[in-house]
C-alpha cells in the first residue's frame, strides 16, 4: 500500500490526515474514514486505516485536533475532546471537512462513502450518519453511542441520512450501558435506519485496543474500564470487512 500525508487548514488550525491506497488501484475506491478516540491519530487508529486499506479501500485516518496532537494522559485527551461533546456540530463540521478533502483525491470514488469511529470518535460517527445525508456506512467500533435527544439545539430536527449504521460494543462497557442504549434503538426504528448493533458478552471498552498501544497505559494510568480480547478484536475486524463489502458492492 502507498503512504501520504495530505496538509490543510481552516480556520487558522493546520491539519495532516494520513492516507492509505491501494498498490492495485485500477479506479477510484470507496473511501473510509478513520475517526480515532479523544488521544488522536495514534499508532492504533494508524493501524486501523491499514487494515481498511488492505481490504480493497482508500482510508484516511484524520488528524482531528489538528498538528498531529496526540494527547497521552486521560484527562489531557479529556480536555480537548469536551468542546467536541458540549457542542456536537463541531465534531461533524470537522468530519465532514475531511470527507471533502478526501473526495477530492483522485483514487477515491466520491459517491462511496463510509467511517468508522472509536470511543468519541464513534459518537462523532453516528452524528456523521444522522447529518451527512449522503454518507454511505457508519461503524462505531466500541464508540460512545449518546442517544438523539443529547444533541445540542442546532440538531434538533432529525436528519437521518441513507447511511446503514454498524455497533459493536461489549456488555460490560460501562461508558455504553446496555439499558442505556435502548433511546438510540428506538431512535433508529422510529426512522426506519439500517442498523445492526453486535453486543459482546462480558466485554468492556476497548477491546480491540493492545495494552502496547494504549496511551494510557503508557502513561502509567490503570484504566479499568479498557481490557482488550484478542478474539474479540478478531470477531470485530470480520464484522467491519463484511459491512463494508455489503454497502460498496
């Protein structure tokens, strides 16, 4: 696969989003966007979008914060992330100002569109399926899934795109709730969305994250509400290739 750093600003912020091709690319390829958790492009959201682009796509992994920040402790990352969560119209704004980057690229099909997000990244996501009516897939990989009546008042009137949603969570994430989701259950079947939404039992937050690629762990910090499953990761990864492959084919 081929490797490239694609450089913007807006609004006085520089941003450098990573981009994966395919060395086989004939034509224009779906493209997926990678939206990493509150620490930013890290080495695990890097992987990611190598792992997407060795399934055929274009994937871009966005430097959210912009200068290639990559918060390490958890209350660092908390503090950049919060404007995010009081003001959910600035996470869209910012995923949707990489998505028109990246339809720009002449490897990548615009009328094929798809992200994935994890932790706040999935938040950000789902409000990517709710706003972005021409977004093809949403993926939330163990991503925080807030229900619709959380949004701030410039979302109040729904918006539900075409986009078919995929959740993937463990029962035991307490940043999740499984009671608490049921809001956003209903939420997708008043609106008729295409949604599946894959419960593993007993895991918690994180699960496809290695403890090797875990800032936090690296800083010192013991967080109890991440414990990574191999096999869990593994069962995960087929879901997002077989999702993948139903909204591009």
């Amino acid at each position: 696969m081929r490797h490239e750093y694609a450089k913007y600003e807006h609004d006085g912020i520089s941003y450098e989003d990573s981009y994966y091709f395919p060395e086989d690319t004939t034509g224009p390829r779906p493209i997926v966007l990678v939206v990493p958790d509150y620490h930013g492009a890290t080495k695990y959201a890097e992987d990611s979008a190598k792992q997407l682009c060795g399934l055929g796509y274009v994937a871009c992994c966005i430097d959210f914060y912009g200068k290639r920040a990559m918060p390490k402790t958890s209350q660092e990352a908390a503090t950049l992330i919060m404007p995010f969560f009081d003001d959910r119209t600035k996470g869209v704004a910012r995923a949707q100002l990489a998505l028109d980057q990246a339809r720009r690229k002449k490897e990548v099909d615009p009328s094929q569109t798809a992200a994935i997000g994890y932790s706040s990244g999935g938040m950000i996501v789902l409000d990517m399926a709710r706003r972005i009516p021409d977004l093809d897939g949403a993926i939330l990989e163990w991503g925080v899934a807030l229900p619709w009546q959380l949004r701030p008042l410039p979302m109040v009137e729904p918006n539900i795109g075409k986009a078919k949603v995929l959740i993937m969570q463990g029962t035991a994430d307490p940043f999740n709730p499984v009671d608490a989701v049921l809001s956003v259950i209903q939420e997708f079947d008043e609106s008729a969305i295409d949604y599946q939404w894959v419960l593993f039992g007993q895991k918690k937050h994180a699960y496809s994250l290695k403890p090797d690629d875990n800032l936090e762990i690296q800083s010192g910090e013991s967080p109890l509400a991440l414990l990574y499953d191999a096999e869990t990761a593994r069962r995960s990864s087929r879901y997002i290739a077989n999702f993948l492959h139903e909204i591009f084919t």
